[in-house]
C-alpha cells in the first residue's frame, strides 16, 4: 500500500491511503468534468485534501452542507462503482446552490450521489452507517446566523454529534474552513465567516472525535482575518486549515 506524507500543521500525518494519488488522480482527471470544477481546482487543491479521508471503494460518504455538490462529486468518483455519496444541504443552502446544483445534474450522468436535503437538527445520516464525512468551509456556520436568507441557529453539539454517531467506529470527519484571528474563538463567524482553528479543534474534539491530522496545503500567509471571506480581494484566496478526525 502507498504511503503518501503532507504537509502538516503541528504533526506529521502518513496518509496509508487506500485512496492512492492515481486514484485521485483519475478522479481529478475524469472526463466531462465541469469547466467551474476544474477551475476550483486551482484553489481547492483537491489532489491535497482527498487522500487524507483514506477511502475505499464501496465507502459510504456524506458531504455536508455540500453546496452545488463539486466535492461530492469528486468523492462518488473515488467511492465508486458501489459506494454513495450524500449529498447534503438544509434548505437554505439548497436555495443558495440552486443554480450550480442544476447545471451539475442536468443532461449529465453523475452516479453515486444522492441527494439528502434535511434541517441541521436531524440530519437523518443514520448510526454507524458513514465511513467518512466532510465540512467544507461550512464549518463554520454552526455559529453563523441569517434570519433574511433563513439560515437558522444550530444547536453545535447535537449537529456535531450526529455525524459522530452516523460514522463507523475509526471513520474520518474532515474540515476545511477560514482561518480567523488567534483567540478569536467562533466571534468571527457571523460577519467574517471565519473561525479561530484553535477553537474547532477543541470544539469538535469535546464531542468525543480524536484529532489525528491537519495539513498546510491551503494556507496563504498574505490572508487578512479581518476582510470577510466573499470579498473579491480575498474569496478563493483565503488562509484556510484543514483537520482529520476520527470517530473513536
């Protein structure tokens, strides 16, 4: 089996990853992509992130608040032929990638994604019936509040804790978000959309999950925490950090 090193923040993480480069690889290189994803690509440097789940074929998957759906698909090509992806949002964020989750479905075969639109507070993902999960730069809205666009308070602990308790005992739970300033605990999410990583690591460690690695391939020193996240001087170019738990 390939042994694939990265980049880390504060250990070093072996990747024994069943999901190899050349799957990932293939994945990223599979043909009838959208032009969009590829573009993303540049930015989301997937070929960094996805190993790191260590997945297999046949692994069942949820991608949560999965937006228009652009990692979902690249892990349904990495699950497959007779793996899933759920393909989750809650209404809100449903309504905001409505377009994007169009132009991703319509007159195009994308197979292995389901998709599972539910409310943050029953999520519906099942017990022990995930062998990874992922937040993408969502993570921090389970402290963001937007009464005009419906985006509803969550309650962290209850959503956190049912992704723990739908992975498989040893599955792997990844973030990526935006980095916010040292000490600056969640205050950054309402209008910032960032999160202090020192805070996401003790918050979603506190709910039973063991932290087991984290990378650098996204950060970008030259980031100000100051600018919110959608500006068009920072948005794709933000520092952002990336955290592997497990389900223990």
């Amino acid at each position: 089996m390939m042994r694939l090193i990265y980049p880390l923040v504060g250990m070093l993480l072996i990747a024994s990853a069943a999901a190899s480069a050349d799957t990932v690889e293939n994945a990223l290189a599979k043909p009838g992509r959208l032009a969009a994803d590829l573009e993303r690509d540049k930015r989301s440097h997937p070929e960094a992130v996805l190993p790191l789940l260590q997945l297999e074929p046949g692994d069942r998957v949820a991608d949560i608040f999965a937006g228009s759906g652009y990692y979902s698909e690249l892990l349904a090509s990495l699950v497959s032929p007779d793996g899933e992806v759920l393909l989750v949002n809650n209404a809100a964020y449903a309504q905001f990638a409505g377009k994007g989750l169009a132009r991703r479905f319509d007159d195009r075969k994308v197979p292995g994604i389901t998709i599972h639109t539910r409310e943050a507070e029953n999520l519906e993902l099942g017990v022990e019936s995930l062998d990874a999960a992922v937040i993408i730069m969502s993570y921090h809205d389970l402290y963001h509040v937007d009464a005009p666009t419906g985006w509803r308070a969550i309650d962290p602990g209850n959503f956190l804790g049912q992704i723990y308790n739908a992975l498989k005992p040893g599955g792997r739970f990844l973030i990526v978000d935006h980095y916010a300033a040292a000490g600056s605990g969640s205050a950054s999410a309402q209008d910032l959309h960032r999160i202090d990583v020192e805070f996401a690591k003790q918050d979603i460690s506190n709910r039973g999950f063991r932290l087991v690695g984290s990378s650098d391939a996204l950060r970008n020193p030259e980031d100000d925490y100051s600018v919110q996240v959608f500006k068009p001087e920072v948005r794709g170019k933000t520092d952002r950090f990336i955290l592997v738990f497990e389900r223990i």
